[in-house]
C-alpha cells in the first residue's frame, strides 16, 4: 500500500502556442492568438519510507507546508505571468502537457529533500481539460 497524500492550487497565466517550425493557425487554431486560462494544479505525494512519519506524526507531510512549497515554487512563477516568457525553453509551444513536464521537473527535487516522492501532477487548463502525469513506480 501506499498513502498519497493531494493538494490543489490555482493560478492565472496568458499564453499563445506557435512555432516557426509549425504552421500556427493551421496546428493551434484560436490559440495562436495570446489567450488566458484560470489554471488549476493538483500534486499528490507520498513518503519514500512506507509511512515512517505517518505512524509518527500522523500525516505524510502538513498540508500548509506542501501548500507554501506550491505558493513559492509555481503560484510565484506563473501566477499573472506570460508563459511564453516564463517558460523560454518551451518555444512558444507552452501547452498544458510541456508545462506539467517543466512543473514536475522543478517541483521533484524539492519534495525530494523533504524526503516526499512525486506521485501525481493534474493540471487543468479549463475545467474540463486537463492533463496528468502520474509516477507508479516505488523510489528507493
């Protein structure tokens, strides 16, 4: 078994998808023009020890602390922001699945430290469509 443990977090951001290698219109339709999203961020995490701390201090990790990681790492980044120029390394091709990629590389290093493994990531980009990353192995 394996207790996971989610939080949700919301941000707005302005994108528009486009590359000079694609044709714009033709592969992105209306969102090769600058648009925004109310973007919703749901991660759920684990312990890397099967439920040391829960057995100590009943909880995975505090909900308030994992929120404040999420407020510092994410909401700070994106939140209001342009994605375009947030996320350079993306091309202009900032669409919800290369986000969640960036999103999971920079958050599971910091979970790591705090001895929590990255499990889950969903990230909406309207409240019907979203995109999900999901870690189902065990990390040692």
């Amino acid at each position: 078994m394996k207790m996971i443990v989610y939080t949700e977090v919301e941000f707005d951001a302005a994108h528009k998808l486009g590359s000079d290698d694609l044709g714009d219109q033709e592969l992105y339709g209306e969102c090769s023009r600058m648009h925004g999203h109310r973007y919703k961020l749901k991660v759920g995490v684990s312990e890397l020890k099967h439920c040391r701390n829960v057995i100590a201090t009943g909880m995975v990790i505090n909900f308030k602390e994992l929120k404040n990681l999420l407020k510092e790492h994410v909401i700070k980044k994106y939140d209001h922001k342009y994605l375009n120029d947030v996320l350079l390394e993306l091309k202009n091709i900032t669409t919800a699945e290369n986000m969640i990629i960036i999103i999971w590389q920079e958050l599971q290093p910091l979970l790591k430290e705090l001895h929590l493994d990255l499990r889950y990531l969903g990230l909406w980009e309207t409240p019907t469509s979203y995109v999900e990353l999901i870690n189902n192995e065990e990390t040692k």
